[in-house]
C-alpha cells in the first residue's frame, strides 16, 4: 500500500516539500496530492513591489503547471474548509471533495492580525495576496488620477502604512521610488504628496540592530517618509486613521503591515493555539499527531533565548525541507524522526527600493546597494530552487 | 503700430491658426500671444483610447514648447476667466493678467451637455481632457482589481456608455478591445464582464449611412456590446443608471458621451448664443464684431440645407487656416474678408477598435481594415501638418 501524502498550501513551505518529494521519490513510492487555492505559487516576498506598482504581478506569479509534474503529484485547485483531525482524518475542501491521508503537511499560511483595532479590516489595505496588492496599485493610481481630474483633496495623495515591520519598512521603500514616476505621469507636485508611516512601538523595524535601523528610516526619510512611532492606531475610518491620540490623518490609501497570524482553518481543527499558530514539536509536528506536519507561518519555532522565530520565507523553506527529507526517509526507511529541526539564520536583508537596503549576514551588517544586490542574489536563487533556469530566467530580477 | 493678436485656446483650430501664423508672419508684423490652460495641445481624436487604456496619454499630449517658437509667440499657460468683448475689450485670465487685442481669436472648444439629466454631472464620467481620461482608465482598472480582490459584484464590471455618437462607438470599439486585456490581466472570465450602450435615439450614428451604421453595430455587437435604442437616460446615481422605463442599470462605471455645448465662458461675454455655441458670419466672426473669430466647437456652421454641420477636428482645422489666412491677408493688405469660409468635406472614418471601422470619403464607403488603415492616414497627416516629422513620429501611430 502506498501512503497517502497530502500537502496544504503551495507557498513557500508546502512548495518546497512537494518539489523535494516530487524529484525524491518514485510515483510507486507514494500517492501525493497538493491542495492550493490558486493555480500558481507567488513570491510573497515581492508583493509589496506589486503593491506600490514597480513590479508587474506577472513577474510574481508562477504557474504550478511549470513545477509540478502530474505522473508524480496530483493538483487540486481549491480551498481548504475544513482539517479533521481528531475523528475522521480527512480534508475537507470547497469544492465538495473529501480528501483523506496518512501523512499530511498543512501550509496554509498566514492572515492579517488586526489587534481589534476598530474599523482596520474594513478601511485598509493589505499585502496578502496576488488579487490584494493588485488593488492597492489600482487604488494608488486611482487616487492620483482623482487628484488630478476631480479635486485636488490632500487625503487622495496622503498615503498611510501602518506597521514598521519588515513588509511596512520595504513598502515604503518601494511607495517612495514609484510616487515620482506617478507625479511625472500625472503631472503632479510631488510636495503634494504625502507618505506617513505609524507604528505602535518606539522604534521602525524591532530586534534589528540599531544602525541598520537609524540607515533605512534616514534613507527614507530622505525619500519623503514621515514616521511616527510609539503611536498606535485607535481606528480606521474611510477618512483616514484615528491615532492614540486623538489625532486624525486623513487619507484615502491605509496599507496595513502590522502584523500576522495563522490561517483561520485552525479553528476548524480543535486544538489549541496561539492566534490561529501552533506550537509544533521538535520534528516539526502537530504535538501529539505523528502523521501532521505543520510548516510555514502556522507554525511557531522558539530559539535558544525561548523567543518565536519571525514567520519567514526562509523559515518556511527550511522547514519545507526538513519535512521532505524526514517523509523520504520514513517511507523507504521507516526511520521515525531522530534529528530534530533546527533553523540556520542565514542572513536578513530589506530592500528600500530600488538599488538600497539593509541586511545582516551572521555578524556582518551591509547596507545600500550591496545589500540590494544581495537581496536578488537570494531571490534568484530561491527562483532556481524551485523552478531552475526557465523561471529563473522569465521571474528573476538582473 | 504692430497689431496684437490674441488666441485663446490650443485646440484643433487656435492651434492651427496660431502655426500658421507663426510660420507665414515676420515678427515685426503682428504680436501674438497664445492662451492655453495646458502646456501642452491634445489630439482629442484619440481621447477615446486613452480612456479605454489602449493608448498611453503620453501619446496623444504635444507640448507645445515643441510647436511654437517663443521669438514669434508669446505663450501663456492660464485659464481664461471672462471675455470683455463690449465695454473694454479685454480678456481675464485666471492668474490676474489682462491683455487687450486688436484681432481676437476666440477657439476655447466644447463642455459636456447633460440635458438637465438628474445627477449626470455627478455620477458618469466624460471624454473631455486628458485627466479626465486617465480618470476612467484608472478606474476600469481599479474596477477589476475590486472585483477581484474585494467581491465579485456585477456592477463592477457592467460597464455603461451613454450616447451612441462617433464618441460613443469609437469607445466602444477600444473598450471591447480592452477588457480582453484586463480579463486575462486580473484572470477574469470574459463573461462576468458587460458593456452597455444606451441611445435616446432610434439608431445609432444618427446622420450615418444606414450600411455603415449597421456593420458597427454588428461587429460591435459580436465584440460582446449590448444595444439599447429608443432609450433615453432618466437619472444618474451611484448605483448605476435609471432608464426611461424605470429600469435601473447597475453599474460603477457609466461613461457619457452624449453630447456637447460650447464653452461657459459665453456666458461671459453678453452676447446672444446657443447652448453657449455662437452662430458666426460666413467669415467666422461674432456676428456685428468685425474683429473677433469664433472658431472651433464653439462655433456653428450651416450646410446648404440649414442643418448645422456637426463640430468636428475636421472642422475646427479648416476653421483655423481660414482664420489664419484672412489675418495674413488683413496685415498685409488690408484687405477686408471677400471669401466666405467654406467646408470641405474630405470624409469621415470611425474607427471600431484595432484594424476595424466605418467610413465615407464622397460617395464611397468603407469598412474594416481599409477604414482602419485610412484613420490612420489622417491623423499621422495632422500630426505631420502640426509638427512635421520629429512629432509624427513621436506620436503617430504605424
């Protein structure tokens, strides 16, 4: 009998263990279906370029066609209802299908963490997905279109991130090269526009070192970024954002960057959790479910000081791989899982645009256009994983 | 005693005036002055496309730092507030100049009519500028992004053209050419998308010949648009539009080309009009006002069967070399306006989207690619004539 292997989500984490699992093994090895809501992968790391408009979603978007082989995978296109895995162990997905398994892998991602800040997921913006950032460049090239056409009202060319965390500090990055080209296109002042970035903390870009900090938010300060920080947001209203304070900044274009937290399928599933993540064992499982991964931004690691690892793509990769290595392992040795999961840090870069960033790599800081340069390395590499030099060649930046 | 010359307005036909004058006149002979609210004329033939977003603004903008020669022309960008053509002689411009004229050439185009429609002005969109193009191509797109990302409302992608005049067809015809574009863009099925087209009168082209009307609406029609005649438009809201027989259309996105009047700036002036459009003499001029033209949309032209001729770029070109030449020949020679203005009719081509159109040059007609092909001809042909080669080929279309 050949193990069933379901697999959860095709993003960063559920992809990596699919194209282990399909290079690996044998198609009389095992009977391995992947479950995702699109018919493509994209790289969540580029969306806020989408986003601001400097990168078509073309160039982000990678057709699971061109990476999964159908002798050796099975996909379905659909959304994950509903897991069962306490009385049935089954999936179950929108489009009537009821999937069951002997090993299952959920990847499905995170969502957008509100903190119960009124009005936020009615009045804002987010960066989550191909069709989300699509509309934030509609809306941005709308509201300078209405700005020029209609009335010249401030809040249409006030331009509100909240959250000065990795996505936040890199979309501004992004915002401040394509507003230029805006103003030129529609014939705008740029000293018309506005972009203000809040934050709840005191600092942009918390647990990064202090110089790499004060370099992005100087740089961006040059390229017209006002911050506020230690200033929360009390609420979102079509007009704008209401401050800690009372105060409110009237805008049409609130992105929020604040923050994440596990896909909402958890609640389905009957186990505890920590906003829709789990804790998982030291193999990466559900604790006390043997045959259930959980990768990805589901999931929560702890490092050596009993601090949760960020949710990254490189943690989601490295676990993608671990989970891959272990079922191929398991299902030609029957080894159970001896070697634990452990994340190596590779390095952290943030992109502010187009030729600078930041980045840390082990001890070493960079900044500018070598921390630019070495982000695209990363990317491209990530590209060729995955998909070799044909997506390399039609994703990769040069 | 150089004569002052005053233009007001870039369009087809004080464009067209003041390059004629620029080139056949020395400086010592007259001076002239150019006022435009733009820096730049616009080719407002093409305004259609812009708004479907099939042709880039850039490509229908000329600056007109390009076309006019400062040694000849004083030009100055500003809005013109009120004409003086009664007490003081004097025109009002927008940023507090007043500048006073021996020969005034009046050419400041057309507005939009409603016909006392309820909440027209309000809630349609109209092909009148530049930015007001940008405006509906900016809002197509955002208009898909929605109901991609947001939810996948009909009204969304109902799409309403009100008036099945040349502007409307022409629309039309570019629209049905862009949704293709958009639907594979944002991954839409064709079919969620509806484009409408609603005429008061029985036909559409009325004045058209019946074959020719009947291939646009033909081949339109299989290009997905929908035809309702013999209907006019109630109201405007919101929400869509309400129809004669109280049927409402959804829609976000109602675009009205049903018609023009003259500039408001009539209304300043104290002189008998229609619909802010000034019957002028067979020489051009302000009935009883020897030395002030009125050309362009603002100004009506009967044919010998007391029909007014309908306000065309064709028109308001042919206006403006008449102008031009009579004003040569007044500095000159003094000579006082002998030749009536007469309109040749060289034909007329709509175009129905890429390689498609109607048209009739004399008694012929033509159709499909040839029309397309002959639409071509005639605006690389103005384009040529504004700016010779270096703007053809900036602008023109191969």
């Amino acid at each position: 009998m050949k193990p069933k292997i379901i697999i959860l989500g095709a993003g960063y984490g559920g992809l990596t263990t699919s194209l282990i699992l399909q290079k690996e093994l044998h198609s009389d090895e095992a009977d391995i279906t992947l479950v995702n809501k699109h018919s493509y992968h994209y790289i969540t790391t580029h969306l806020h370029q989408s986003a601001a408009g400097t990168k078509s979603t073309d160039r982000i978007k990678i057709d699971l066609g061109e990476l999964i082989n159908p002798k050796k995978i099975s996909f379905i296109k659909a959304e994950v209802k509903k897991v069962d895995i306490k009385t049935n162990q089954e999936v179950y997905l929108n489009n009537g299908q009821i999937l069951d398994y002997d090993l299952l892998i959920i990847a499905l991602g995170s969502e957008i963490e509100t903190y119960g800040i009124e009005g936020l997921k009615e009045n804002t913006f987010s960066i989550r997905s191909v069709n989300t950032v699509q509309l934030i460049k509609e809306h941005i090239d709308y509201m300078f279109a209405k700005y020029k056409a209609k009335e010249a009202k401030p809040e249409y060319l006030t331009f509100v991130v909240g959250g000065a965390g990795f996505t936040g500090i890199e979309l501004l990055g992004e915002l401040t090269d394509r507003i230029p080209v805006l103003c030129k296109k529609f014939n705008i002042n740029p000293k018309s526009v506005r972009v203000i970035n809040i934050e709840a903390s005191a600092n942009a870009l918390p647990g990064f070192d202090t110089q790499l900090v004060d370099y992005a938010v100087k740089l961006l300060e040059k390229k017209g970024v006002v911050f506020i920080n230690n200033t929360p947001i009390k609420e979102c209203t079509e007009n704008g954002v209401v401050l800690a304070n009372g105060e409110l900044i009237k805008s049409k274009t609130v992105i929020w960057t604040g923050g994440i937290r596990g896909n909402k399928i958890m609640e389905t599933m009957g186990i505890d959790h920590h906003c829709s993540r789990v804790k998982v064992d030291e193999f990466l499982r559900i604790p006390s479910f043997e045959n259930i991964f959980m990768i990805g931004d589901m999931s929560i690691i702890m490092n050596k000081n009993g601090q949760p690892y960020p949710p990254t793509a490189q943690m989601a990769v490295q676990q993608g791989k671990y989970t891959a290595d272990k079922i191929i392992s398991y299902i030609r040795n029957g080894e159970r899982y001896q070697t634990p999961f452990t994340f190596l840090n590779k390095g952290v870069v943030a992109s502010l645009g187009k030729g600078e960033g930041i980045g840390k790599i082990g001890h070493k800081q960079v900044t500018g256009y070598r921390a630019s340069f070495l982000k695209q390395l990363i990317d491209n590499h990530y590209l060729y994983s995955i998909g070799g030099l044909p997506v390399l060649f039609k994703k990769g930046s040069m």
